[in-house]
C-alpha cells in the first residue's frame, strides 16, 4: 500500500521531532495500521440503527465519592508546559 | 407575510460540587491561575477519569424535578475538538444516552401556566478559561494563555425542544429553571459568575409552514436582558431577511452588547463534525431503582410546588412567582406571618414592598436574630385593627430592624398608637376649627381640597395618635360639611 499520508505533517501537528530514520520506521509501521484498519470497509453495515449499546467494556461504572484528593502543585503543573508566564499555560494564538 | 419565531435553549449549569467531574481536585473559585490540577484534568497521557457521585446525585435530582424518564443504562461519549482551553481535544459528554430526557417545566407568563417541553438533560464537563493576550482584539492576539482551574467542573446541559416562541417565555425559563437549580441546592445559579449559561437556537418560517426555518445559534448572552435583546434582534434580522427574500445561512453568531447586534461567528458544526464515540475510559453507567429512588425521596419543595401552595393561601399566580423565586428564608418568612395575619396580600405587600425596601435601604442582607416573624404579622394586624396608621406601621418596622425592641414598645415610644375614641377626637377636631376661623369659612365657600389640610392640623396637634379617616368623619360632621 503506498503511503497515503505525510509523516512530516504528522509529527508536526503531534508536536513531536523525528529524525529521518525515525521518520521512515514510523511510516512503515503506520502502513500497516492503516491497512489492517482497511479491513473494516469491507463489513456491511447498517447506518440506521439508533440508540447502539455498545461498549468496549463490560464492567458497570464505579464512582467515586466528593472528597478532595491531593493534587499537583502549581509548579508541577505548569513543569511540562513549553511556555508559561504569570501563572498560565501560554500557546498559539487561536481563534475560534 | 406572516412569520412565527421558534426558540430552543441550550443552558449549561455549573454544580456546586467540592470536586471536578473526573478527578477529585477541589473546584475553586479564585482569581490565581492554575491551582488546582491534576493529570485527568489537563489532560494528561495515562491519566483515567472517574465520575464524581455526588454530580450524577444532582443530575439525576434535576432530570426528576424537570419530570425527565432517567435512562438506567447509559454512558459517556467523547465529543471531540480541537482547542487549547480543551488540553485532551475531547470533552467527556454524553451523546445518545443522556441522563434524562423529555422532561417539561412549568412557568408563568401574565398569570397564567404555561409549561416548555425538554428533550434532554446530560452530564458533561467545564472546560478550562482561556485569554487572547496582545492588542486585546481575538483576531490580532499574539499568544493565548490558559487557566485550567475550571477544566473538569462539572456541567449538566439542558435542552429545550424547539417550542419556545418569544423571548418573554424564553426568560421566564431560564428564571425558573435557576431557581430550581437553587432549591435543588445543586448550584449557586448566579448568573453574574457565570453559573449558569445558555445559548438560544432561534428559526423563523411562515406561520402556516409546519416545517422549522434555518436555525442559528447565538452564543455570548450573559444575561437575562441581553437574552431578551439577541432573541428579538434575531427574529428581526431573520424576518426581515426573509421578507427580502434572502435566505438564511445555517450558522453561529455572537452577540455583541455594546453595539445590541449579532455577528456572524463561523458556520456551525453538526453533531458528525464532533466524531462521537463512547470513552472508552467509563464503562457503562447504570443508574438503579435503588439509586433513583432514594434521589426521588430527597426532592426538596419544588417551585411550581410552592407556587401552588402560594395561590392556596389566597395569592394569584404572578405575586406567587415572584416570592418562589425569592430567596428561600423570605417564602418562610411569608408562610409563617401569613398564618397569624390569614391575610395574603397585606402579607405579600409588606414583605415584597416594605421589609425588603428597607432592607436594601439599610443594605443589609438578611434579618437580624431578634427579628421575629410574629412582629410583621402584628404590624399588619395593628394597622387593620386602625391601631396604628399605615406610614406608623413603617416607622415601626424600621426601628424593628434596627434595634432588638418590639412592635408595642416602638408604638408605646413613639406615640404611634391611634387615638380611637371619638370624644377624645372631637375635643381636639374643636380645638382645630376654634384655631383655623378662615379655613373653615374658605371651606364653606367652597374650598374643598382645604379639608385635607385641616385633616392634618388635627392629626399634627395630636401628635400623630389620631386615625385620620376618624378625624375626617368628625370634622365633615362639625362643618356640616
């Protein structure tokens, strides 16, 4: 199957920096993601159907009760963010 | 041609929870950024969400208070965008298994009952806050900063089905769907912080079309007024469109309120551009019999319930509105004084009009400790039993605010018991016509507006003790009047 997406493009959008080798294994392995999921077109399925009760998992959901649990600092948080300043995560502009 | 506007509304309700949705970080409300996070709530890999109980409590009091069928067996969807107040790209929602759904809630519009019909009611989060930095103008930012201390807040969306056809009704919808939210206790409902939040889907079409027209999305009302303005400049901007014969685009505006216009926004997105699928993350969620009953056992006295009992006591419907949707401590105050006075509208009165001017007057919030409600009730039967005069009665009432006194030793102090005695008053009425020989021959002639001034030297010498329609039946008696 030839390559029907932009490795380059990808890693950019991921924020991640490859190195060419890197580039080249990723988009093999992403080759063969690709194709396996391809099988999926082949079923015939029905559209139409409301209300699917489908779950990945059997279990029923467990909660959990209101009580406060110790969480990051401040500095932890903010510890992975590329940039911060008066205390706030600061990215790209965007707009909506 | 003739148009019909047809309004549907999105509110978002923010709970009061201790903790986020999620995760048990503390929801906070503080002004420095960033303090309380953890891996689930910025989104960090491995980290795994877990639902707070007491948000899927408060979900489920609301779906049975807006009379929704609970659904027992559901689950949550990721709902999935991409921007930067959102650190997973989805937000943790629900899709085709809400909570809740069609529901109704009951309103008032000029004294009558009228009821708006909700399709669903579902549990979602709150998303982080985020501030273009720069000129100050969106489309010119340099850098966007974020804050993630509401990332994780519980939300719970209700949406209306598209039935709403004014914005009177629309307001009065978001009014009493706040006050439930209120006496649920399951949010602060302030509007002004943002508690609770709604968008309005407005179509105009032909009034005889059974079919909707376009819809458009207006988003940024903070208020109630400014949810009244967008929702009648819409319909006119779509009416006039139309009777143009322009045809109107699918899509979300914003509403401006310095300039009370709506701007166009961006193309609005259909439920497929947010790729739904069940999170994986939270198996199903089942609400049982057991759960929903117990939530069923501790509904409080719903407002549409209070109303009623309101109208019993003798209230119309409009002045039962207004006091169920008074601070919960003011409907007690009412029943109590109106179980001594048995009189609902002297009761309302005093304690819409009276109590709650003076109390802005003096801005204080609530009544202090000795404030009894028995002291209001006995105002109101001093004044009816013309023990005292109306404007006493108010003096009264403000002293009792103020000083820890009752309403006879206020009355004892200041004299304001009325003389009720006729030969008492017509001793001074006497005294007053001896003293004013040219008023009384000018109200002989004719002058009639001069009995109320004479009226008032009787009540002025008796030192404000005497019931001026007594004086006024003596002294038109005396004058032959």
């Amino acid at each position: 199957m030839s390559e029907k997406f932009d490795i380059s493009n990808i890693a950019k959008l991921a924020s991640v920096s490859l190195s060419d080798d890197e580039k080249q294994k990723l988009s093999s392995d992403l080759s063969v993601i690709l194709e396996h999921v391809q099988a999926l077109s082949n079923l015939e399925l029905d559209t139409n159907i409301k209300n699917v009760y489908i779950h990945p998992l059997e279990k029923e959901l467990v909660l959990d009760e209101d009580i406060e649990k110790p969480s990051l600092t401040h500095d932890e948080a903010l510890s992975n963010a590329p940039k911060a300043s008066d205390g706030k995560f600061i990215v790209p502009p965007s707009l909506e | 041609m003739n148009l019909k506007p047809t309004i549907g509304i999105e509110t978002h309700i923010e709970l009061n929870t201790n903790t986020k949705m999620f995760c048990r970080c503390k929801v906070v409300d503080t002004e420095e950024p960033n303090i309380s996070l953890c891996p689930t709530c910025i989104g960090l890999p491995g980290a795994l969400p877990v639902p707070n109980e007491k948000a899927i409590r408060y979900i489920t009091l609301l779906a049975l208070a807006t009379g929704c069928a609970i659904t027992k067996k559901g689950m949550f969807h990721r709902k999935n965008y991409f921007y930067p107040d959102l650190p997973k790209n989805y937000q943790i929602s629900q899709f085709d298994l809400p909570v809740g759904e069609n529901g109704k809630l009951e309103i008032v519009i000029d004294n009558e009952k009228d009821y708006v019909e909700i399709e669903r009611v579902h549990m979602e989060e709150d998303t982080g806050k985020s501030s273009h930095e720069g000129t100050g103008r969106i489309d010119s930012a340099t850098s966007t900063s974020l804050d993630f201390n509401r990332s994780g807040v519980p939300l719970v969306e209700i949406v209306t089905k598209p039935v709403i056809q004014s914005s009177k009704v629309a307001v009065a919808y978001i009014e009493e769907l706040r006050q439930l939210a209120i006496d649920l206790d399951i949010s602060e409902g302030k509007l002004e912080k943002g508690n609770l939040r709604f968008d309005a889907n407005i179509s105009v079409a032909p009034s005889k079309s059974d079919e909707l027209g376009t819809k458009v999305e207006i988003k940024n009302m903070n208020s109630l007024r400014s949810l009244e303005r967008a929702i009648d400049y819409e319909i006119k901007r779509q009416s006039s469109a139309i009777e143009n014969g322009e045809s109107i685009i699918q899509e979300t505006r914003h509403w401006d309120e310095s300039k009370e216009t709506t701007t166009s926004m961006r193309s609005k997105e259909g439920s497929a551009d947010y790729r739904y699928f069940s999170d994986p993350d939270l198996p199903n969620m089942v609400l049982s019999d057991k759960f929903v009953n117990q939530v069923k056992e501790s509904l409080p006295s719903l407002p549409h319930e209070n109303r009623n009992k309101l109208v019993e006591t003798g209230l119309d419907l409009s002045d039962s509105n207004v006091l169920s949707k008074s601070e919960k401590w003011i409907l007690e105050l009412y029943f109590k004084v109106y179980d001594n006075t048995k009189d609902s509208k002297a009761t309302f009165n005093w304690i819409t009009g009276e109590l709650q001017g003076q109390m802005r007057k003096l801005e204080i919030k609530s009544l202090p400790e000795w404030f009894s409600p028995n002291f209001l009730s006995d105002i109101i039967q001093l004044i009816d039993a013309n023990k005292i005069s109306f404007t006493s009665g108010k003096v009264i009432l403000e002293e009792l605010i103020q000083k820890d006194t009752t309403p006879d030793d206020v009355a004892k102090k200041l004299n304001l018991y009325q003389e009720n005695d006729e030969s008492a008053i017509s001793k001074i009425v006497n005294e007053v016509i001896k003293n004013n020989q040219d008023i009384v021959e000018r109200i002989k002639n004719g002058e009639d507006k001069l009995v109320g001034f004479m009226v008032g030297q009787i009540i002025k010498s008796s030192g404000g003790s005497i019931n001026p329609g007594i004086a006024k039946e003596i002294l038109s008696k005396e004058l032959n009047l």
